[in-house]
C-alpha cells in the first residue's frame, strides 16, 4: 500500500502502488495518497494493467494528463473488487475506477469520488471503452460538487456509452445499501455483498451507514457485545466505552455508533467500521427488555367474594378476570397504559366441592394497550 504523495513529472505509467503491470497479480492493495502525473496512464493503484487487480481501493486524489482512473489509469487485464472515494481529475478519458479499457475484465466495482475531465471522454466509472467487458460497475450520481473551470463532471457510467442495467449511477444513499448490490455475485450465484459479519464474503456493508467495504482489508473480525438495560420509561442509551469486544480493541478510531438513543422495548444502536477497521459480528448496541409485571387476584373485598359461582360439579370459573386484579406497586410506569387482556381461563386449584377461600389460577395471561410491548408478565396468575 501506499500513503505518500507519488508525482511522475515528464512520464507516463504512474500508480499508487506500482506503475506498470504486464502479468501477474496484486491483491489487497491500497492507496491513500495524492497521485499525480504530466503525462498519460495515471492511476490511484497502477497506471497501466495487463495483469489482475483484487481487492483494491483507494482513497487519495489522482489528477494527470490523459487516461487517469482513480484505480488504474489504462486496463487490459482483469480488475475484480475494487472502489474509489478519491477526487479524480484530468484532460482526457477519465473515469473513477479506469481512465480507459481497451481490453480486459472488469467487475464488482464502484466510484464515490469527484471526477472531472476538460474533454468529453469523462465517466463516473471509467471514461472510454475501445474494448474488454465490465460489468457490476456503479459510480454515485448525485454528488454536488463544483468542477474546475473548463471542467466537465460525468453524466454516464462510461463516457459516451449509455447506461446498462448492472453499469449505472446510482443515489450515494441507495449505495449504501445492500439491495443495490443483488446483482454481485460468486460463480454459484451467492451475494458477495454481505450485511452480518464474518460472512466469508468479499465485501461487508454497514447497511444505511457505508458503502461496501472489502473484508479482505480489515484489520479483523471482532464479536461485539451491547448493552442490556430494562424499559424505565426514559431514554436509554449507549455510547462505545459500554461494549465488549472479542477480541478487545486497542484502537477505536475507526468505529462509529449510530442511531445509539431508544425509549421503547427493542435493539437500538448501529455499530459500524470504516475500510481501515473491523467487520463486526452483531452490531445492534442496545437492547432495551421488558420489565416484568407482578399481578395479584383481588378474591375478596372485606367479607365479599369477588368470584362465586354455583356448584355444577366442575372446578371451572363461571367468571372472567375482568379488572379482579391488582399489579404490584411501582410495577407500571407512570403513564403508561397496560393492562391484562380479557380472561376466562379460570379453576379452582384445589377440586370441585362447595367451600369458601378457595385457591384460583388464570392460565394464558397476556397484555393489552398502548404500552403493553413494553412489559411482560407471568403465563398464569
């Protein structure tokens, strides 16, 4: 990888990474400096590609003559897995992955960076095609963003070409989510965009909070454990010195929460990485459970009976709970609305016979009103 500025003044075949690839193979690449040349083939990763280019990406500014792509300025060989979020700028055929192909494969890509080209030649992922194949290729379409004088931003994917059904731009927004995606896949049609972690796939997505990150380039995977507070009514909430992590972490500053406030019954919180991170296993931070309710018959009122009933021979109620119930003090926030559902699964405990003080059970107890997901409560009462 590559994190300084590398500047090829007078010459072509410049790259992040390396300048020229005739054969062979880089994997895991990254660049995250400014990348510049006079002359033609700049790229944030190679300038020049005959070779195969896996799981790449970069983030630094790349600006040349002609042919400049934020990940290889010329392609003739195979780019699989890649993206940029680097501004890209240059005279001619600019692209945000690939400034040019003119032969080659490329697949599984996608450009949220800036770019911008004097000419016409000017894509959101590559600026000119004479050849080669690409497909799975998105660049985001709506970013604002003011060129240079006499620059042009791109209107398609690729240059001049029209948009295809799997080669478009899309909504920043919609590329953050994995639906967008569908259409990557393996050699047996499984997604290769994943939403849970250690997936084995080659790209995780934070899903509404990143676009999609290779997992190849991850510093790990880490099994995160939230925090688990019972309903109070109140506000909860969780910030990142509240959770376990497996293995623990010893840098957290590329890891974000969002969405990390909840008032109701349920999980809260998104936990999510960027590229220079973790793939997380389990990313909801904050579970907020029930609070269990305590209920009590009310049998007697001085010396009358709540629940009487003739004798038929059976120890079955004649009488629905109805409201013949108390729940324990303090036990109901104030202001909340919950009571027990409508009832009529009611026994004697002891036998059938005539007598007075005898033991009642409800069986199939639940709860009703505005409130009632917010607390749980014994089966039987």
């Amino acid at each position: 990888h590559n994190e300084g500025m590398v500047e090829g003044t007078g010459a072509g075949y410049v790259g992040g990474v390396v300048g020229y690839i005739d054969s062979g193979t880089i994997t895991n690449a990254y660049n995250t400096g400014t990348i510049s040349g006079t002359d033609f083939n700049i790229g944030g990763i190679a300038g020049y590609n005959s070779g195969t280019i896996m799981n790449a990406y970069n983030t630094g500014t790349v600006k040349g003559n002609t042919v400049v792509g934020g990940i290889v300025g010329e392609n003739g060989g195979t780019i699989t897995n890649a993206y940029n979020t680097g501004t890209v700028s240059g005279t001619n055929y600019v692209g945000g992955i690939v400034g040019g192909e003119y032969a080659g494969t490329i697949s599984n890509v996608y450009n949220t960076g800036e770019v911008s080209s004097e000419e016409a030649d000017v894509g959101g992922v590559m600026g000119e095609t004479l050849g080669g194949t690409i497909s799975n290729a998105l660049w985001a379409n709506d970013l604002s963003y003011t060129p240079a004088a006499g620059y042009n931003k791109p209107t398609k994917a690729v240059g001049k070409v029209d948009d295809t059904a799997t080669v478009k731009g899309a909504a920043l927004a919609d590329m953050k989510k994995a639906t967008t995606y569908d259409s990557w896949t393996d050699d047996s049609s499984n997604k290769i965009v994943a939403t849970t972690g250690n997936a084995g796939t080659a790209w995780r997505i934070y899903e509404g909070n990143t676009t999609p990150l290779l997992t190849s380039l991850f510093k790990g995977v880490i099994t995160v454990t939230g925090r688990t507070v019972e309903y109070n009514g109140q506000n909860q909430t969780v910030d990142i010195s509240q959770l376990t992590f497996a293995p623990a972490l010893s840098d957290t500053s590329h890891i974000f929460l969002a969405n990390s406030v909840g008032r109701n019954v349920g999980a809260y919180g998104s936990l999510y990485s960027d590229q220079q991170g973790y793939d997380f296993v389990n990313t909801s931070t904050l579970t907020i459970s029930p609070k269990t309710l305590t209920a009590t018959l009310t049998g007697k009122n001085g010396t009358t009976y709540t629940f009487t009933k003739a004798y038929d021979g059976t120890t079955s109620m004649t009488q629905a709970l109805g409201n013949n119930y108390i729940f324990a003090a303090g036990d109901v926030i104030s202001g909340d609305v919950v009571s027990i559902a409508a009832n009529n699964n009611g026994v004697y405990t002891d036998n059938k016979n005539v007598a007075n003080d005898k033991a009642i059970k409800f069986t199939g107890i639940t709860l009703t009103g505005a409130d009632a997901g917010n607390y749980t409560i014994a089966g039987t009462l």
